[in-house]
C-alpha cells in the first residue's frame, strides 16, 4: 500500500502526455514513475489502436491495463492479452466500401490489433502510418478484422506526422464539418462518430467512451478515485465521468476543467505533483 494506492490515473497521450510535437516530458515520466512507487495505479486511455502504442511502450510505464481505441477496448500490456472489449456491430467491408463511395479522396481506415488496415493502394497513407511507428497492411476482402474496434477517415495527408492533423485551413475545417454530418448520417444508429481532430474523424461501437472504460476499469482495479487528465474534444466524456478532471493551460477544453501547466511543461506531473496531493 502506498499514499496513492486509492487512485486510477488515466491520461490522454496525444497533446496531454505529450508536448505538441509528439515528444514527452521528462519531467512526465519521472512523475509517473513517482507515482506508480507509491501506489498508484496508472494508464494510458487514448484514441490510438494497440499497433500505434507498441512502440511507445519502452518510453511510458503503465501498471494498469491499457484503454484504447477511444474506450473500445482495455488490454493488459504485461499479460499480453484483452481485459474487456466493445465492437462495433457493422460488416467491416461495407462500412469502409461506403465510406470510400462518399469520399473518394480522403483515407480510410480499420485500426485492428495488430496492424491498420487500408483498402487499394495508397501510399500517402503507408508512409504516414509507417513514420508513426504503426504497422499496416493493405486489406484483402477476404480478410477477417475481428474484433471491429474502430476505423477512421482522415483529411488530407500532407506530412508524416499526426499533428498536421490538428491543423486546418477554414476550407478544410468546414469539409470535416460536413463529412461528420454525413458519417453520422450514416453510421450513427451503430457507430459514435467523434472528432478526434480538426481533420480526423473516427468511429467506434455505440455507447462507448473513454468516460465509460475508465470507469468500468476503475471498478475492475477496486480503486477509489478516478483522476483523469485530457485535452480535446474526444476526452470530454472521460473528463466528465472522473472524479476529479484536469486539462492543460493550453487545451481545447480549458475553459471547462481544472487547468495546470502547459502539455509542453508537464500537465501530468502538474497533477501528480499538485492535484492529487490536494485531493487526498
């Protein structure tokens, strides 16, 4: 038992644990390393797939299952297998087959575990998800995508990086708008359509959020307090649900949670350091 032994710490990666250029803060990780010693239990819950944080695992130590796929699913990185998952009830083939029907220039995508996956060639796409450290493969109909976590359409690839992402010209901003609209027109009797981005819009099982799998893992450890920290659009359910919620100073959010520093300063440590001293 340590001082920290009544709390589950969830965190966002993208913009919260990280800065915005995708590097994380020493001073992050020594907070959580901090954390963990006395107690506490920690973890990612983040909208990436299983591939995309293989290769993070050797930079952030967790001790708690990890929540993926924006709560669709909860693996357990040391015993190498899922502790929950919620699937999407649509065929994998004709939910991407219509969304390339409706927008033929954006990119499609089934995040599965143990690659993503792209119909037809596109090599826009594989340079992007191979310069993210995230295995991929091109799909064959024949394939079989179980479990159907979630897919993805993305704006238009112009870098390797997922930051360019969260940019957009006004033009750009409002096509999103309307491919949102439509996705849910769509998809939204079976599927939450959610901006993980300006430019990227993702899928997954109806009734599912961060929120919800944060909770349920909470329940599952037997821990007392859910903290949770976060910055966009897609936390907010997360943010909602916790006991206590914090944001970075520079988020999407901020004007609506408990701000600390900048994700660039530390905003885990901030909590670690400050915030949960302060709750207990």
């Amino acid at each position: 038992m340590g001082k920290f032994s009544d709390i589950l710490l969830t965190v966002d990666f993208d913009r919260t644990l990280t800065a915005p250029d995708s590097s994380i803060p020493e001073r992050n990780l020594e907070a959580i390393r901090y954390f963990m010693e006395n107690g506490g239990a920690f973890t990612l819950n983040t909208g990436r797939s299983l591939p995309m944080v293989v290769s993070l695992m050797d930079k952030v130590q967790v001790n708690a299952p990890l929540l993926l796929y924006n709560g669709s699913a909860a693996y357990d990185w040391e015993k190498k297998e899922f502790t929950f998952q919620h699937t999407i009830d649509l065929d994998w083939r004709e939910a991407v087959h219509r969304c390339m029907e409706l927008f033929p220039e954006y990119t499609v995508e089934v995040q599965g575990v143990d690659a993503h996956y792209a119909l037809g060639e596109n090599p826009l796409w594989a340079e992007f998800t191979a310069a993210n450290h995230c295995a991929w493969a091109y799909a064959k109909e024949d394939d079989v995508m179980d479990p159907f976590l979630k897919f993805t359409v993305y704006g238009k690839i112009k870098e390797n990086n997922v930051a360019h992402l969260f940019d957009g010209t006004p033009e750009e901003i409002a096509e999103m708008d309307e491919m949102e609209r439509i996705l849910n027109q769509e998809f939204g009797s079976k599927a939450v359509v959610y901006r993980a981005g300006p430019r990227i819009l993702d899928m997954h099982c109806k009734g599912v959020s961060k929120g919800r799998s944060a909770r349920q893992l909470q329940q599952k450890l037997g821990r007392k307090i859910l903290v949770c920290v976060g910055d966009g659009e897609n936390d907010v359910t997360m943010l909602n649900e916790a006991d206590f919620a914090y944001c970075p100073g520079d988020a999407i959010v901020k004007d609506r949670y408990c701000n600390v520093c900048s994700c660039a300063d530390g905003a885990v440590a901030d909590v670690i350091y400050k915030k949960i001293p302060e709750i207990l």
